[in-house]
C-alpha cells in the first residue's frame, strides 16, 4: 500500500507512462532514422545487393517502429479509459457527497422550519390566550365599573332618601311640639274651666 496521497501518487503514476511513452516513441523514432540511414548508406555504395539488404532492413526497422507506436497507441487508448472510468468514478462519489449533503441539508433546513412553525403556532397560541385573558379582565373591570357606579348611584340615592327623612322627621318634631303646646294650652283651659266651675 502506497504512503502518498492517492493526488500525489495518480501525478508520479502519469509522470513514470510520460516517461515510458517518451522512451518508447525515441527508440521508434531511433529505428526509422536507422532505416533511413541504412537506405541512404546502400543506395549511395550503389551495391544492388546491399540495397536490397537495406530495403528489408529498413522494412523490418518500419515494421518495428509501427509496432511499438502502435503498442503506445493502444497503451494510450488503455490508460486515457481507465482514466476517464476514474474520473467517472471519482465524479460519482462526488456526486454521491453532494446529493448526500443536499438531501442533509434539505432535511436540516426542513427541521428548522418545522421549528419555527412549531415556534410560531405557540406564540400564536399564547398571543390568543393573552388577548382572551385581556378581554375578560376588560369585561371583569367592566362590570366592576358598573357595580361601583350602581353603588354610587345606590349611595347618592341613599343619602338624598336620609335626607329627606331628616327633613320630615324634623317637620314632624316641630308639629309634635306645636300639637303639644296645644296640648298644653288646652289643658290649661280645661284646668281654668274646672276651676271657673268649682268656685
């Protein structure tokens, strides 16, 4: 198991095929050059039989050098898949966290909504109370208001009634004493009379 980090080892995993490819496509290169040289070298000695010689030397150089650019080709075409099935995978996985996440937090914003709603349905629920509350107290100090004028009413009446009945009671003190004064005269006059007749 390798101690890099899986970035670090993917780059040194690229940076050794650039160099193989490198290696690979150079001793290709190396073999058409020879080819060519090898051609140019017999069709210069003007040797028919080392012209030939070179000509299928210079195919089977070819042929070598189509082999291994066709083998890098093909290792090309390898790798740039298995890259791209990487790249597929790592962008699943991605994709995998992010619709992880989204739904984690779709789901916390939903609870936070529920929470403020739930929230909100109390503080409705203690704002109606408040306000039923409020308009009892209203109707108690109401009627308490009401009572308290009734009384005074009750009270002013009272006091107008003691009022009155002074009043007559003192009228009725004064024709009592003016009935016994009366009272008295006339006895008086009896007593003057019964005199009157006795002498």
């Amino acid at each position: 198991m390798s101690s890099l980090p899986p970035q670090q080892s993917q780059q040194s995993r690229g940076a050794a095929r650039r160099r193989q490819r490198s290696t690979r496509l150079t001793v290709a290169v190396a073999l058409l050059v020879l080819a060519a040289a090898l051609v140019v070298a017999a069709v210069v000695s003007g040797s028919a039989t080392l012209t030939t010689a070179a000509a299928v030397g210079a195919l089977l150089l070819g042929a070598a050098a189509t082999r291994i650019t066709h083998s890098e080709l093909l290792v090309a075409r390898r790798e740039a898949a298995r890259d791209r099935a990487e790249q597929a995978q790592q962008y699943r996985r991605l994709t995998e966290r992010r619709t992880a996440e989204a739904t984690a937090f779709a789901a916390d914003m939903r609870r936070k909504v529920e929470d403020r709603e739930e929230a909100i349905s109390q503080l409705e629920k203690a704002h109606a109370n408040a306000q039923r509350r409020w308009v009892e107290q209203t109707r108690k100090l109401n009627d308490e208001a009401r009572r308290a004028d009734a009384a005074e009413r009750g009270r002013d009446e009272a006091e107008s009634t003691a009022a009155q009945a002074i009043v007559v009671v003192a009228e009725l003190e004064v024709e009592v004493d003016v009935l016994r004064a009366e009272l008295d005269a006339a006895r008086s006059d009896l007593a003057a009379l019964k005199q009157a007749r006795s002498a």
